[in-house]
C-alpha cells in the first residue's frame, strides 16, 4: 500500500524559495536585535507540564500537545486521569520556557540580561488557512530593568527589525494593564467578573461595540455599568500624545500617579523617536492581549495589510517570581514571524545569481568560473542549459533567481557575458 507522504495536519513542508525568504527576515530582524545587546539563548522544546499548564497561558494552555510519561504499560486501567500519563508537552510560547531557563542560569548571566530566541512552538489548533499546529516565533526580552527603558527600547528595536525586513506602514499600539484593571474597578464591575470583561473587549475589532456590550450583559453584568465602561474606553481612543496623562488621571483617578507616567515617558520616547525614523503609534485603550501574566504596559504592532497584529508584547514583573523566591522585573517582546514572512514572500527574490551553464563546457571550467565569480561577492548557483533559452530564464525568475550569468564555450575558449538582471527587458 502505498504511504501517504502529505505532512502532519496542521504542519508543512517548505520548499527552498520559502525558506530563502524565512532565513531572509530572520536574518535582517537578528542582525538589529544584535545591534541592541540582545544574545541568542536556546530552550528545550519539550518543558513540564505542571510550568506550562501554570494557569499564565490564557487559552493557549488548552492547545497544549501533551507528552505520554514514558514506560507506560501497552494497556491503561479504566478511568486512569490523563494527568497520570503526562509529564511532558511541546512548549506553546517562548516566554514560559524564558523564565525557567532565567531561574535555572540567572548566576551565569549578567544583570539586566537581554534575551534573543527564534525557535518552533507547537498548538493544537483546527488547522486552517494561516493557522498551523507548528509555527516559529521570534522573541526579545529585557530582564531585570525595572523602568520603562525596556518598554521603550523594545519598541525601537523591534520597529527597527520590521524595517529592516522592508515591512512599512506599521503603527505601535500602547496600553496598560493597570490602566484596564482601574478602569474595571472605576466601572463597578465586580472582580470576579473582571476577567471576562478583557476577554471579551479585546474582541471589539471582530465584532464591534454593539457586539461587545451584547457580549458583556450576555455574562449579567448591569447594563449601566457595562455603558459606564464602554464610554470612558470610547473617550479615551485617539487621544493627542500630549492629552493621553490628564485624560487618564480624569477617566481613571484611581490608576495610580506611577502607572500614569510610565505612559506618559513611554509615549515622550516614541514621540522622539518619531522624529527621526518613521514611527507611528497611539494609545489603544482597547487594546488587552491574551496572556494572563502581564502587570503593566502592553503593546501591538498592526500592519494594515493583516487583520491581526504583527508584534506583541508588554512588561511581566510576576512571572519570573515563580521560579525563583523573589520577583525579577521583565518585559518581552514577541515578533509574529510567520505573519510577515506571508506578508513579503510574494515580492521575495533570491540574492542568488543563477551561472548558466552550456552543456559543452567542461566541469573543471564550470566550478573555475563559479569559483572566480564567488569570490566577487555574489552567490552563485551553477544551472545547466536546457530547453529553450527564454523559457528558462522564465522558470529561473519563477525560481526567485535575481539575475543569471551565461558561461559557454567560445571555439574552445571558456566565456561569460555580463550579469543580467532577471525580469528586465535587456536580458540575452
């Protein structure tokens, strides 16, 4: 019988093309971050389950592919909990896996530390277009920096990164969980309640306002407290950068004067920053992410080309606490790789310059040229000549090839033309 080789659902090959664009972002966004003092660390796929079912995850802990304990007997008694099978999964994030190896390496590193990670996570999701069960993330973290320095500096090194890429036109989102916290409290929505309250106004892009206070009285809440809390959020978005600190100490007194400035510098530093590199963002009180463990600011990045953010992130002062006996200040944030490799794989070009090889010209002369030519700077891949001469140059463009070079045999003599740009009219 024949063997099925499609991929696991939820999972892909990639042919070489779509790798030379992957390697080209990951390339162009760890070249910057480097440029920042960010160092590449490297974690186990596998974590404990225990740490990854920690209750921090948000909904990701749901999608956890789970790990068989090993030694199991071929047959399981009846009623066996599964928690007595697992000790294992596949990690879903890069940050849970982050402060474990923080708690485990902390003497070795230095203070604060700056953390680079690119690797595979793995969610069981119902696969679909754009949304795979294995997919990598691109992570940077600032560890032990209590101020909003780290909130500031990852916004600028990662809208460094994005224009590195050649991804233009995105704009910073900027909030904060106090913010979100007070406003709930402000509002008269009762604690318990609150939780709900964030999930479901952090889907106001998908469904509106009506849709999120139909959502919200959906769960009880008095329909005076929820238009209470929906009209200080409404007041509050596109606010002047210079406004955004006394209109929260207005809607929101109780937020607490050091949350306050923190947005106020953080906003003072993209104001700054705005001035010499094309950064656009804006204060987004309706914007919440999902994970639980975040204490202060948090942040997007959006594309107007993608429905969702390309970016995230935000400062997680508590979660380190868990793996050590006191809390370390943190903040990360998280690049959406596989969204931008979609969003610049259609204009993708191979830096390869294809040499064109007639049959007739003997293989030392070949890999002679190639060798001459590589030495010039170029990457050059040795094609032999087939077909017809302009098909081919059609397949090599299709190939992602940038230009070719023709090596032939000239009544004995081995020679080659100019680099010729693939695409352009003068190619020969």
């Amino acid at each position: 019988m024949k063997i099925d080789n499609s991929p696991a659902r939820g999972t892909r090959d990639l042919l070489p093309a779509n790798v030379a664009v992957r390697d080209h972002v990951l390339e162009s966004i760890t070249t910057v971050y480097r440029r920042f003092g960010y160092q590449r660390i490297e974690t186990p796929a596998l974590e404990d389950i225990r740490r990854l079912q920690g209750g921090q995850g948000g909904e990701n802990e749901k999608l956890i592919f789970q790990v068989l304990r090993r030694g199991l007997p071929d047959e399981i008694a009846a009623g066996t909990p599964v928690r007595d099978l697992v000790d294992l999964g596949l990690r879903y994030d890069l940050t849970v896996p982050l402060t474990r190896f923080y708690g485990n390496n902390h003497a070795q590193l230095p203070s604060p530390f700056r953390s680079l990670q690119v690797g595979p996570v793995w969610r069981a999701e119902r696969p679909q277009k754009g949304r795979y069960r294995q997919f990598y993330q691109c992570d940077i973290d600032l560890i032990g920096e209590p101020s909003v320095l780290a909130e500031a500096e990852l916004i600028e090194a990662t809208s460094q990164a994005l224009a590195a890429v050649g991804l233009e036109g995105t704009t910073v989102r900027l909030s904060d969980r106090r913010f979100l916290a007070s406003l709930a409290e402000a509002a008269g929505l009762p604690e318990a309640s609150r939780d709900g309250f964030f999930i479901i106004l952090d889907k106001l892009d998908k469904i509106g306002w009506d849709g999120v206070r139909d959502e919200l009285e959906g769960l009880g809440l008095p329909p005076g407290t929820v238009g209470a809390a929906l009209d200080k959020i409404a007041a509050l978005k596109d606010l002047a950068p210079g406004k955004i600190g006394d209109a929260l100490a207005d809607a929101v007194p109780n937020m607490g004067d050091d949350a306050i400035e923190d947005l106020a510098t953080t906003t003072a530093c993209l104001d700054r920053l705005a001035e010499n590199q094309p950064v656009s963002w804006q204060f987004d009180p309706t914007l919440v992410r999902g994970m639980g463990y975040y204490t202060g600011q948090i942040f997007e990045m959006s594309h107007p080309q993608m429905r969702s953010s390309v970016a995230g992130g935000g400062r997680y002062d508590k979660l380190i606490g868990r793996s050590l006996d006191r809390d370390v200040p943190a903040c990360g944030f998280s690049i959406g790789f596989e969204r931008i490799v979609d969003l610049i794989e259609r204009g993708a070009r191979r830096d390869t310059v294809a040499l064109l090889t007639e049959p007739d010209v003997p293989v030392t002369e070949v890999l002679a040229a190639a060798r001459a030519l590589r030495s010039q700077g170029p990457a050059i891949e040795i094609v032999r000549r087939s077909g017809k001469f302009g098909a081919q140059l059609t397949r090599l463009e299709t190939a992602g090839f940038s230009a070719f070079i023709h090596l032939r045999n000239d009544g004995g003599v081995t020679a080659h033309g100019e680099m010729r740009s693939l695409g352009s009219s003068d190619r020969r």
